[in-house]
C-alpha cells in the first residue's frame, strides 16, 4: 500500500514561450553524401522501407 508522506510537489511555472524561429533558418536542409558507398546505403534503406510497406501492405488481411 503506497501512502504518501508529505503533499505533492508542484510543477515549477511555465516559462515563456520562446520567439518564433526565423523562416530563413528554418529552411529544409540537404543531404550531404559524398561517396558512392553512403549513396548505396542511403538509397538502399529508401527502397527497403519502401519494399517493407508494401509488403505489409500486401500481406494484411483484407477487411
């Protein structure tokens, strides 16, 4: 049996909220692969979640 000792603590007071962030910093960024092989891996991990979804896909029971 959990009983408590002392009352409960409460939450420390909301900050703020911080500025809005500046569109021009929040610009999406771009990858960054510069060998062949980070090329491979990067586009092989697309395809497998690709191949993975629609084998799921496939795959469930239809309803």
């Amino acid at each position: 049996m959990n009983v408590r000792e002392t009352p409960p603590e409460h939450a420390p007071p909301h900050k703020e909220a911080a500025p809005p962030y500046p569109a021009e910093k929040a610009r999406g960024a771009t990858i960054n692969l510069p060998t062949r092989t980070q090329k491979i891996i990067f586009f092989s991990g697309l395809v497998a979640a690709f191949l993975i979804a629609l084998a799921l896909r496939i795959l469930a029971p239809l309803h």
